[in-house]
C-alpha cells in the first residue's frame, strides 16, 4: 500500500494515462523528491491537453495536490520574495497559464524594483 496520498493519486492515473507514461513518471519522480515544480505543473498540463473530458475529470484529485502544494513566488532584482501567489490550475493549457500569472503582475502590481522573476516553488512546511 501506497504511504504517500499523491503516490496514490498517480498510481490510478498510470492505467488511464498509459500514452502519457513519461509525463506520469517525471511527476512522480519530482513529487517524490520535492524537485522541479515547474515540471510538475507543466505534465499536469500536458496530461490535460492530451486527454477527453472524461479523463481530465480524474485529474482533479493531481490537480488539487498540486494547488495545495505548489504557490508562485516572484522574487525582485536582489532574489528577495516579494509576493507568493496560490497555485490555480484553471486555463487549459501551460502557455494560458504562464500568460494569466504574467499579466496579473504586469497590470495589477506595482513594486520598487526593475526586475520581477516568477518561478514555481514547493511552499514551506508549517
């Protein structure tokens, strides 16, 4: 029996998503080892995009762990955290995503610095 509740998650979905394998196995890899959430984000996305609306449905028990486990961090100029930002998993593609978040800080942020870098990064433990 499976310890880890996201380990559980991706084992139902191998059977389903069997012609997306190395997707599934670089998501579990990362989560695994707490590595690489843009990687993470970017096969839910591709497990998205190549499945029917069947399918995705069985997605929601991935998507709501990574929401609950990965945030968006913009850092400033001097890599200081200026603002953490909740994972939302709702456009239907990476690009649409990545394209939200950008133009969320470009219209609805002002900060004191001339450089703005957003990365994905797993939150901090409690």
């Amino acid at each position: 029996m499976l310890r880890d509740p996201v380990e559980a998650v991706i084992a139902r979905l191998c059977p389903l998503f069997s012609r997306q394998a190395d997707e599934i196995l670089d998501l579990r890899n990362c989560v695994r080892q707490r590595i690489r959430p843009g990687l993470c984000v970017s096969c839910y996305f591709k497990l998205i995009v190549g499945s029917d609306s069947a399918s995705q449905v069985l997605l929601s028990p991935l998507r709501a762990w990574l929401e609950s486990n990965i945030e968006v961090v913009a850092r400033d100029g001097e890599s200081m955290v200026v603002e953490h930002l909740p994972l939302k998993l709702d456009p239907p593609d990476l690009e649409s995503y990545c394209s939200q978040i950008i133009g969320e800080f470009r219209d609805n942020r002002v900060y004191a610095t001339d450089l703005l870098t957003l990365e994905f990064r797993y939150k901090q433990a409690a």
